[in-house]
C-alpha cells in the first residue's frame, strides 16, 4: 500500500510561511539551483510529519482523493474533512481530519501513506516552497522563485540523493498540481488582497463552498437549474462538462471569478437581461402605482378631515 517515498509533506504550502517562518532558507532559488533530500521508508523520522499538520485541500485534491477512495464527493468531505476558512479570507474550504491520540493524517499508517500516488498537493511540496507573486493576484510581472523549508526534525536532509529543484518537482507531481490548482489559488489570493473590508455574503460563500468541494453538487447546480438558461455557454463546454470532472473544475472557477469578481468570461443570455429588465420595469411600474394609489388615499382622509372639521365650525 505504501509508496517507496512514503511519508510525504510536512506543512501546509498555503501557511507554510506563518507557521513556522525560522525553517525557512533566506535563500532564493530557481529550477536549476541543487538539492540534496530523500525520503523513504528507511529514514529514522519516517511518517513523523504526517501528524499534528495542516493539510489544505485544494479543489483537484479533493477530486482525486474521493476518486481513489471511491466517494462522492458530499462522503468524502464529511468523512475526511473539516472546514476552515482559506488563507484568512472569509473563504471557505477545507482540511483533512487529523485522527487518533497522535492526530495523524487519516491515510498514515507505519508503512507510509496509504494514499500516495493522490496524496494532496501540499503533501508533494515539502521541502520546496514556491513564491509566485502572479499567483498572489497581481496581474502581469509574474515574479517566481523556490525556497527551502528545513524542519529540524527532517532527516530527508541527511541522505545522499541529488536532485535539481525541477526534477524534484517533477517526481513530485508538483507542476501538474499548480497547474490545475492555480485558478483556485489566484480566487484566494484575490480575495486575500480585498482583505475582509467588504465581506463575501453568506449566499456567495455558500456558492465558493459548493463550487470548490462538491463538483457533484455544482454540476446539478448547472444542469438542474436554469443556469443554462442564464448563461451563453458554448455547447461543446456544456457536453464536456457534463461528464468531464477536471472540465467542470476549471468552468466553475471561471464562473466564481465572474460572480466573485467580476472577472470576464461568462455572458448572461440576452434574452435572460430582456426579461429581467422587464421585470423590473413591471415592479418599479407597480410600486409607482402604489405610491400614488396610498396619496391619493391620504389626500381624500385629508379632504374628508378637513370636511368634518367645516362642518363642526358651522353647526
Ligand atoms: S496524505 Fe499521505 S503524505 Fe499526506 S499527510 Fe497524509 S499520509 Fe502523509
Ligand atoms: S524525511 Fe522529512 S519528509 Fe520524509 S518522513 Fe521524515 S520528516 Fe517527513
């Protein structure tokens, strides 16, 4: 069951830096720059790292994980998971379980991870951290560099193996994941930036949840709704969508940066505004109706008062 490189991550790649910032090297370093590390079963500290830990997962995690396991993805998240808040946003997701007294990851076991070739992206990550400033929201100037993060319980350091950063990250899987999970960071990170000032309402937090844990959830969304009705959407992305998992990720990241931010990419039906704009012109129409309908009361009460009030000064 286990995987020769067992073990796996020890922080968690989005608050690596908060957590624990003394094991980070001052030492910028790009895809070229050596590094010597292994791990595997033989290391003394083996598995140490797969408990008390923060493991974030990101939206493909999620995907690949229940698939493994065989879940939806609503058994999956309430079995293995609870929520948290991303990034301090008011962006929900979510974390493994710790279990146990030694609050170990649910899919450690002493032969290593049960789970490994799936095993979460921030699992993939230790020892190399990535600064990605594009990443972090800022458009163009895309600023990227690598980062060692030497915890002093590792012994991963003390082997013999040499590697470049970039075939590190290659054994890891480590570019297939950022790949697939950039759009998903970019929507927290750009939440991060907004700070909590103007808060994510309760209804939009609940879509980003939905949307970014339960694909299955957000494909009845689409399909049993009138969403399609609302949007334009491209019949070819609607067929894929339909039964492709990694498709409808990225649709519903595109559609959140859209509702979340109004990012461009997604075009209400013409006929849907028509038909909105119409009915708001029928309840402005109606309420003005009202108004003058309550006046027009007011004024005669007033008139009929005002009758009285002559007609007692006379008698
Ligand atoms: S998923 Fe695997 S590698 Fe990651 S913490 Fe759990 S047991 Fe360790
Ligand atoms: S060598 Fe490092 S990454 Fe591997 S099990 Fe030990 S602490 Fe974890």
């Amino acid at each position: 069951m286990s995987d020769s490189k067992g073990g796996g991550m020890k922080r968690d790649f989005m608050q690596a830096t908060d957590k624990n910032p003394s094991c980070i090297m001052p030492e910028k370093l790009t895809l070229d720059s050596p590094l010597k590390f292994e791990c595997h079963p033989g290391v003394s500290c083996f598995t140490a790292c797969c408990h008390n830990i923060t493991i974030v997962l990101t939206p493909y995690d999620i995907l690949t994980l229940r698939r493994r396991l065989n879940l939806s993805a609503h058994e999956f998240i309430t079995q293995y998971t609870e929520p948290i808040y991303l990034e301090k946003t008011d962006m929900p997701g979510v974390q493994l379980k710790l279990t146990g007294e030694k609050q170990g990851c649910p899919f450690v076991t002493q032969e290593g991870c049960t789970v490994y070739a799936d095993r979460p992206t921030a699992c993939r990550y230790y020892p190399v951290g990535m600064a990605d400033f594009h990443g972090a929201g800022q458009e163009g100037g895309e600023e990227k560099f690598f980062f060692l993060v030497k915890e002093p319980h590792c012994k991963g350091f003390d082997e013999l193996k040499q590697w470049t950063i970039r075939e590190w990250r290659a054994d890891q899987g480590v570019d297939v994941r950022d790949e697939m999970n950039k759009e998903w960071l970019r929507l927290v990170m750009r939440r991060k930036s907004f700070s909590l000032q103007a808060s994510l309402s309760e209804s939009a937090q609940r879509m980003f949840f939905m949307a970014t844990t339960d694909l299955d959830h957000f494909r009845r969304f689409v399909f049993e709704s009138s969403f399609l009705q609302t949007y334009e959407i491209d019949p070819e992305i609607v067929e894929r969508i339909r039964h492709d998992d990694e498709a409808l990720m990225h649709f519903s990241f595109k559609y959140l940066a859209n509702t979340l931010f109004g990012a461009e990419g997604m075009s209400i039906n013409k006929e849907k505004i028509k038909e909105k704009v119409k009915v708001m012109q029928q309840e402005q129409e109606k309420n003005l109706r009202q108004i003058e309908e309550e006046y027009k009361q007011l004024k005669a009460e007033r008139e009929a008062q005002r009758q009285k009030a002559e007609a007692r000064k006379q008698s």
